[in-house]
C-alpha cells in the first residue's frame, strides 16, 4: 500500500456508488448545493460499473406481501415514471412497463398476500392467467414451451402495472444530476476505516489516499462487512454485535443470452417472467439486446478473519468466473423450465452479482450505535430487492444523516437490527443457505 496523504476534507463522505450512495447523493445535492461539500467515492470510475446495481436492467414493481414496501415501491414508481432525471438524453424513460407474469409453485400463497395488498390499497390491475389454458398463446407465445409441472406451477397472475429499467443508465443519469449540483466524485478503493478522537475521521485507500469528512456513510454493499471488520477489531466489539450480524454478502448466479435481431423484435415487448421462487426472466434492453435469466438461490462466501470472526466476502476472482456446477445449476433451474431453447446455446456472458442482505430482508439505513463510531452511517442491504427504490431512498437517508426520523414504521424497520425478525421476510426466496465452496466445482478458467 503506498504512504498515505490527505485528500481534500468534505463535509459529508459517501462510500459507494450503488443506489444507496447515488440516491443519498442526488437527494443532497437538491437540498445543499450551496452549503455543504459532499463527496462520493467509488472504487471504478465514473460511471461506477461493478455494484449490484449497474447491471443491465432490474425489475420495477410493487408486488409485495407487506403494505409497507408496497407503498414504498408506488412512490419510487410515481418517480420513475415523472422525472426528468430519470429518463436519458434522447427523452426514453429509463422505466419500462413491460408488466409481469407471476408463476406461482404449488403450495405458496404470495401471490394471495400480494393480491390482497393490492386490492386494500385500490391498486389491483391484476388478473388471473389460466394454467390450461391461454398462458401458452399469450405474449407472442412466449411461454409456449414453459415447463408448469417440474415443479408444479400451480397458479399465475398479470400484472401491467409492474417492468423494468435500464440500471446503469438510470444510475448514470442520477449520479451526474448530483454532479452538476456540486457533488464530487472520487476514484479509489477504501482499504479502512481511521479512527479519531470523535469518531471515524476519514477512509485511507489503497493509493494512500486519506479523505476526510464530517460525518461518513458507507453505501458499500456487499463490502461492508468486510470494511467494518478491522476497526470493530480495534474497538473489541462483540461478535453479536458486528456488521456480519446486520449484514451478510450473498450472491445469485445470472446469465445473459444475445438475441438475434429477429429474436429481439419477437421479445422486445415482452413482460417481465416469475418462475416461483426459482428466479426470473428479464426483458432486452435495446441497446444490448441480452436477455437475462437469473436463478434466485443465493449462497455465502464465509471465510475468518484475523481474530477469528467469521465474515461472508465477495471473492476477489472476477464476478464473470462462474462455476460449471453453478452454470449447469442455473441451466437446469431456470433457464430450461421458462425459455428451453435457450439452454442449448452458448450465452453472452455469465455473472454472480453480490448484495448485502440483512436477516428480515429490511434495509439498514441508520447511525452506527457505537459510540466511537457515531459520525458513521450505514445505507446497506439491498438484500436482492431495493433496487427499485433508486429515485426516493436517498430522502430518507438524508433524513438519517439530519437527524430527523423518517416516522415509526421506517426507523424500526431499518434501524440497528437486534436479531431475527419475528415473522416473514421482505424477501425470503433469497435468503442463502450454501457456500459458494460447496458450487465451486470447475472454475473456466
């Protein structure tokens, strides 16, 4: 690591260019262009290119079984659909609303929760698909070759309301509104956290840079953990009361597949597709024109550190280096029960996308409760569903970083986890339960 030397002081510091720190990002520079310096730091240049959230395209909806995340989804959905940032140079909303088709494996009832939510609220537009009988004719035939019996698709819904968006484009867009506002954007990779008298003073990189701010907020994903783990060495803090217990790195395994252009044509126009708690089928955005599958069993990466404590880490290999095992799991899962001729096919590319996911699947957007860390913020733990609320999370971030509460529901929600949530997740179909060790059988090289 080279010498450190200071870099520039900021008011406020965001590690993190996701939709955490992008947010938090924009939702300052509205409020503070002219009083307070902000800086955003990001290990990859401008635009950042290797988070969770720059992929090609992520899901838009507000099917969720809880009233909660639902109306959180309908106002960042009123957002992408009206805001000059969030549509692209030539005027395209980044916002598709392709709709989606949800599939539901015999024995669930989410599909009835989320209907329920939908119907209490005045906002159902769903419809029933009939298993045996139109769902193969419908959406150009789309799903013709579907497999509904291994395992048993038992019932599905419509739903137009829901879509897609291009992700790193609208991640683009927002991060230089926020720009142009007076937000700095820095290049570097965090290597630690540096402790002063009264809290966390800066982040040194791996160039030796140190940056120096007020009050510092880790948007740092998957990382996080990680990034904590030295420093909460140094203060003795608790195993039960470390990162790892509020957030843990898990991955999923995603492929790509490029279209032809009569292919694109024939699923330009195509609806986002649920297969039950296996994974999903995303639209091509027309730029790429790659259609994705991903497989929704995510997996830990568990490994110790030097005191012993048991952290997941993303690997250091490249996130393309995917395992046969996992390739072949993906094929068989996902890939051959929704779109079959597919699976034969050579694909564009392989990825395993990281996120942080915490144990009730709620985000963790708070102050740290250490009182040597209490100019520390966290926005954390996407946990594989908060990409959605990219235009209006950072307003409540700001809040955290004001000191002012976002209202009972938020602030229990995302505040300092005490353990498992009673009840049922924000999002269980994701929760890991294997190593990526146990998948690792045959890395191409």
């Amino acid at each position: 690591m080279a010498p450190p030397h200071a870099a520039a002081r900021s008011d406020i510091l965001i590690v993190g260019a996701g939709i955490f720190g992008t947010s938090a990002a924009y939702h300052l520079s509205l409020e503070n262009a002219d009083t307070r310096s902000i800086t955003v730091l990001d290990r990859s240049p401008f635009p950042p290119h290797h988070a969770a959230s720059t992929d090609i395209n992520k899901i838009v909806r507000a099917d969720y079984s809880t009233p909660f995340y639902m109306d959180l989804a309908y106002e960042a959905i009123h957002a992408w659909k009206t805001w000059p940032a969030l549509q692209g140079k030539d005027g395209q909303r980044f916002f598709h609303e392709s709709g989606w088709v949800m599939l539901s494996h015999e024995g669930s009832d989410l599909a009835e929760r989320i209907r329920a939510n939908l119907r209490a609220r005045g906002s159902d537009s769903t419809s029933d698909v009939d298993i045996d009988g139109d769902m193969r004719e419908r959406w150009g035939d789309l799903l013709c070759e579907t497999n509904f019996d291994d395992p048993k698709i038992e019932k599905a819904y419509w739903n137009p309301d829901a879509g897609w968006a291009d992700a790193g484009d609208a991640l683009a867009m927002m991060m230089e509104d926020a720009i142009s506002k007076g937000v700095k954007y820095e290049c570097g990779d965090v290597e630690m956290l540096l402790l002063g008298e009264n809290g966390v003073k800066g982040v040194q990189t791996q160039d030796g840079k140190i940056y120096e701010a007020d009050k510092i907020l880790l948007a740092t994903g998957a990382w996080t953990s990680q990034l904590l783990s030295e420093i909460e060495g140094v203060l003795n803090i608790k195993d039960r009361d470390t990162m790892e217990k509020q957030v843990m790195a898990a991955g999923v395994c995603v492929v790509h597949y490029k279209l032809t252009d009569d292919e694109y044509e024939r699923l330009k126009d195509m609806p986002v597709i649920v297969y039950g708690d296996r994974g999903e089928v995303l639209p091509p955005p027309n730029r790429s024109r790659l259609l994705k599958f991903t497989n929704a069993r995510s997996f830990t990466n568990t490994t110790r550190t030097a005191d012993r404590h048991r952290l997941s880490i993303p690997p250091e290999m490249a996130q393309n280096k995917v395992s046969r095992h996992l390739q072949s799991e993906t094929l068989e899962f996902i890939v051959s029960k929704t779109m079959p001729s597919f699976a034969p096919r050579d694909p564009d590319y392989w990825r395993l996308c990281w996120d942080a996911i915490t144990p009730s699947q709620d985000q963790l957007i708070t102050r740290h409760p250490h009182p040597r860390l209490n100019n520390l913020y966290l926005a954390v733990g996407g946990s594989f569903h908060s990409w959605k609320f990219l235009p209006t999370i950072g307003k409540y971030v700001v809040n955290v970083l004001n000191g002012v509460s976002n209202g009972d529901e938020k602030d229990e929600r995302w505040g300092w986890k005490d353990g498992q949530a009673p009840g049922r997740g924000a999002h269980e179909k994701v929760v890991p339960k294997r190593e990526l060790n146990e998948l690792d059988i045959g890395i191409p090289s």
